[in-house]
C-alpha cells in the first residue's frame, strides 16, 4: 500500500494555499513538506497540524492506496485440497 497525498494538493489548490504558506501555518517543518510532496511517510504529528491548520479532517488530505503488488493469490498444493 502507498500514501497519496493529492488531496491535500487539491484542497489547497481550492483555498489558494503555498506549501510555504501552509509550512508556516501549520508550524511543519520544510523537510517533512518535502516528504509530502514525494509521497513519502510523515509522522501522523504533521498530518493532525496540517489537519488544524486547514480546518478540516485527515481523510480530506491522505489516500491509502492499494498497489497492485499487495493483491496476491494463495496458491494450494494438491495436498491441501
């Protein structure tokens, strides 16, 4: 599974918001905006300041992602049927 954050990417976009802007809004530090922007894990601290900052919930900024490598089969030997 991977993080997208396009989200927050959008909402931003729709209140007219910089990463710079929300940085220092949010009191983040540029190296986690960084992380965010390469769709990288960031402590769940920045997501709930980020989350204050904007005024609005977490599943409005973050998608949980299913790859299609996570999907597998289970695969059963003839000795298990």
């Amino acid at each position: 599974m991977s993080v997208s954050y396009n989200r927050l990417w959008k909402l931003m976009i729709d209140k007219r918001i910089s990463k710079t802007e929300l940085t220092h809004m949010a009191g983040i530090s540029t190296n986690a905006m960084a992380k965010l922007g390469c769709d990288e894990d960031v402590r769940m601290a920045v997501l709930e300041k980020i989350c204050s900052a904007l005024n609005c919930k977490i599943e409005e900024i973050v998608e949980i992602q299913n790859d299609d490598n996570d999907v597998g089969s289970i695969e059963t030997s003839s000795e298990d049927k």
